[in-house]
C-alpha cells in the first residue's frame, strides 16, 4: 500500500510541476514578446540603437536558460526560437524597420507556438 | 556520439529500476496491463536514443507516469474484483468434460490449431481426457485431466517418501551467503567441517554448495581446483 501511496502522490507532484512550467514558459515567453514589442516600437520610431538593446536583452534572457529550455523544450524549437532572434537583431542593425516588424512578428509567433504546445488544449492533447 | 552513450546508460538504469519496481510478475505471465506497460515504457524510453534533439525527459517522464499509474492499477486489481475483471478480462473455459466449448473458443478468437499446438505442449493429446482447458487472463492456457488420467503420485501409490525440503544455496559461486546459511539451519562450524571433509580451505574454492532439510549437501568445486 506504501508504494501505491507514494506513486499516487509522485503523480501528483508531477502534475503540479507540470502546471508550475506552464505558468513559468507563459510569463517566459509573455516577457520575450514584450521586449521584442518595445524593439519594433524602438526601430518604428528610428530609434534603432535602443531597438538592438531590447532585442538583445531578449535574447540574452532566452540564452540565459539554456539549461532550463534544453531539457523541457525540443531542441528543434530551441533552435527556431534563437534563429528568429537573430534574424530580428540582424534587420536591426540593418536599420530596415519593415523587415524587422516581420522577423519580430514572426519571433512572436515562435515563442507563442513554444507556450501553446505546452498547453492542456484538446489540440496539444490529440 | 558521447551523448547516445550516457543517454543510453541512464535510459538503461531508468527502465531497470522501473521494472524492479514493479515487481516480479513483469519479468513472467503479464496480465493485459503489465503487457502494455511493459511494451510502452521501453518503447518510449528509446525515443531520446534515436534522436538527441529530444531532451531525455521525454522519454523518463513518461516511463515514470506509466510506472505510478501500474503500480496503482495493480493495487487496485489486487483489492477490488469488479476493477480486476474490468482491466484483466475473465479466464475462459475452452474444454469441459472432454468436449471444446465453441462459443468459448469463438469469443477469444482461439483456433482449434492453437489448442492442439497447447496441449500438445502440455504433453496431452487426447482431448477426451481433458476436464478442463483454461485459457488464463494472461493468455497461458491450463490443463486439468479427469482424475483417472492424471499422473500418479507417490500418496496415491501408498509408498514410503521423505520431503527433502527447499535446498538452501550457502556458498554461490566463491561467495558464502550468511543468511541462506542460517535459514538452513546451519553455523560456521557446520559450514568449516564440510569444507575440511572435502579438503577445501576457504569458500572461494567453491561454485556451489546446498543443503537441504534433511542435511543433504551438494558440492561443486570451481574447475581450477577440481581433482
């Protein structure tokens, strides 16, 4: 009866956790999408010098939890996810702004599909 | 390259420890639940081991989930009947009075082949022996004949036996085991005069040695000191 208890109650904190990391990747990647929001502002404006710094410190907070990302999320994700913020930075040095709203846009896109999949949908479920 | 390998080590302990935890029966006859769990959990263990862009949790994870839900389940078919019938199905009787019961044998998709090649595996051939022909809920199928073709035992036969009992293994392979050697009802002293009789100095010279209820020994010394 011990071990039954005891599995009953590992299933229970697994769930727990499991909830716990879908709250923690949705304010992730709410976060993320709020520096690239203020980025594209930044580069609408012509301000391109602190759209870099916002789409930096994003990116820097992604690759900041590497460990974190490299063992909840898949690796083909990850790597979907960090190409997009390149790419945004690169439209950014590059000053074009309309090339840059459609990295960010896209960027947006990836970090909200990594939030999604963790998601109890019927959809992530099926 | 290095990364398969330590994923395949932990993967390994992983599923090793999960078996064990769920017991011995895995490892026999599994009821339709363990079979699945069994089947699952190396099956999606693997994942990780084909491809390292999987992080290894998904493969753990899941293994572990499968491992509390069997673990539950068979607590559950332990205690309640209704549950055990729901998940492991009822044991059907296939052949009674020596007849095939076709209904029983429709019901579980069970051909006459598959029957014949059973019982031939159980050594029986004539069908008009049989009483019973069980097909279990693990799928075994067991035989009982009618009394007057069962095999004679040595109650029946009136004769004269002696239960020699559980022969406990005391040293096994060069290693004494204490507590086999004590639940035989056996000390040091007994242990040291056996080994002198057989001009043994110390258990590593030993592969095997037993003794049962009645205190009769079997020996096998290891090939290097044989004479």
């Amino acid at each position: 009866m011990k071990k039954e208890l005891i599995a009953g109650a590992v299933l229970i904190a697994l769930f727990a956790l499991s909830l716990l990391n879908i709250r923690f990747i949705d304010t992730l990647t709410a976060e993320l999408s709020g520096y690239v929001d203020q980025a594209l502002d930044f580069a609408e404006q012509g301000d391109f010098d602190q759209a870099v710094l916002s789409a930096q410190t994003a990116a820097d907070r992604w690759l900041s939890l590497d460990y974190y990302t490299h063992i909840c999320i898949r690796h083909s994700e990850i790597n979907t996810a960090t190409d997009a913020f390149y790419d945004l930075l690169g439209e950014l040095y590059a000053e074009d702004a309309g090339s840059a709203r459609g990295a960010g846009e896209k960027l947006k896109a990836q970090l909200g599909s990594i939030a999604s999949i963790e998601h109890l949908t019927l959809g992530s479920i099926l | 390259m290095a990364i398969i390998m330590v994923r395949t080590v932990i993967v390994f302990i992983g599923v090793v420890v999960a078996m064990r935890l769920m017991g011995k029966r895995q490892l026999g006859e599994l009821e339709l639940n363990e079979l699945v769990v069994a089947v699952l959990i190396s099956d999606i263990a693997s994942h990780p081991l084909q491809d390292i862009g999987i992080p290894l949790m998904n493969g753990l994870l899941p293994a572990v989930v499968l491992l509390c839900c069997e673990l539950i389940i068979a607590q559950a078919t332990m205690k309640k009947a209704a549950i055990r019938k729901l998940v492991c199905g009822t044991p059907s009787i296939l052949v009674q009075n020596g007849v095939v019961m076709e209904p029983e044998m429709r019901k579980n998709r069970f051909t006459l082949d598959e029957l014949a090649e059973e019982l031939r595996n159980q050594s029986v051939t004539d069908i008009s022996k049989i009483k019973y022909a069980i097909l279990e809920t693990n799928g075994q199928l067991n035989v009982i004949l009618f009394a007057e073709h069962r095999p004679a035992t040595v109650g029946d036969l009136n004769l004269p036996y002696e239960d020699k009992g559980y022969a406990h293994i005391v040293i096994n392979d060069g290693e004494l085991l204490p507590n086999n050697l004590q639940k035989a009802g056996k000390d040091d002293k007994w242990l040291a005069r056996e080994l002198k009789k057989r001009d043994v100095k110390s258990p590593k010279q030993v592969y095997l040695l037993s003794v049962d209820k009645s205190g009769s020994v079997y020996y096998q010394a290891k090939e290097k000191v044989k004479k």
